[in-house]
C-alpha cells in the first residue's frame, strides 16, 4: 500500500512546491529575490558584445571582456585570466548602478599553440635502442 502512494505523494508534493516558489520569484513589486533582479527591464537596451575570441600562446595572461559596456554597468568575472594553451569558457555577470545583476553571458577563450619559427633540423633516422641520439 505505501509502496503505490509514495509516488504519488511525491508528485503532489512537486506540483505544491513547484506552484509556491513560481509565485515567490513572479511578484511584481521590487522584491530582492535574485531571479526578479535577473529580468530587469532596462537590459534589452544594452548592446553587450561578448563572443569567441581567438589568440596564440605567448606566456602571457589572456584575459577576454565584453565591449560596448556603459560606463554604469560593472562586470565580474567567474574564472577569467588564463596562461596556457586550451579552450576556456569564460562567464561575465552584468551588475546596474544599484549592483542589481543585468544578465550574464559566456564566450569561448582559445589559446592556440604558438608556432616554433627560425629553428631548423637535420634529418636523421636511427633505429630505436633505448640510447640518446644527436641530430649531428
């Protein structure tokens, strides 16, 4: 018998839970649940840019920032500033004057391998004996 109302105990109980917090985070006034924050109004009339962005490996930090960002919008960072070779995905949250969260984007950072230039080598073939070999 508990075997065939726990299902559905279950379900009641996700169809209660799921009409009771809908009706937290859809209140019209200005409440300071994080989800109303998320749907500010003002947000369609920003233009932020923030795709893929492409470089090569030079020992240096790569950061990548989105553009056309107003001087009235602070942006943060969840991982950001990377080294090494490899594809990152990079996570920006868009805050207003009142540090209300706007939205938040994600673009591709890839750091291609830098290409060895200038270096030449001779062409040598040996058979493998477990010993080093020189290319002289």
């Amino acid at each position: 018998m508990v075997k065939k109302l726990f299902p559905l105990l279950c379900a009641l109980l996700c169809v209660f839970s799921q009409r009771y917090y809908s009706n937290i985070y859809s209140k019209s006034d200005n409440s300071s649940s994080h989800i109303s924050q998320t749907n500010n109004s003002n947000y369609k009339y920003y233009n932020f840019v923030f795709k893929e962005k492409t470089v090569t490996y030079t020992g240096e930090t790569f950061y990548h920032e989105p553009t056309n960002v107003p001087h009235n919008v602070t942006v943060k960072y969840d991982k950001n500033g990377f080294v090494n070779a490899g594809s990152y995905i990079v996570k920006a949250y868009f805050y207003n004057e009142n540090n209300i969260l706007i939205t938040t984007k994600s673009a591709r950072l890839n750091i291609d391998k830098a290409r060895i230039t200038g270096v030449t080598l001779r062409k040598k073939e040996v058979v493998y004996d477990g010993s080093k070999h020189s290319l002289k």
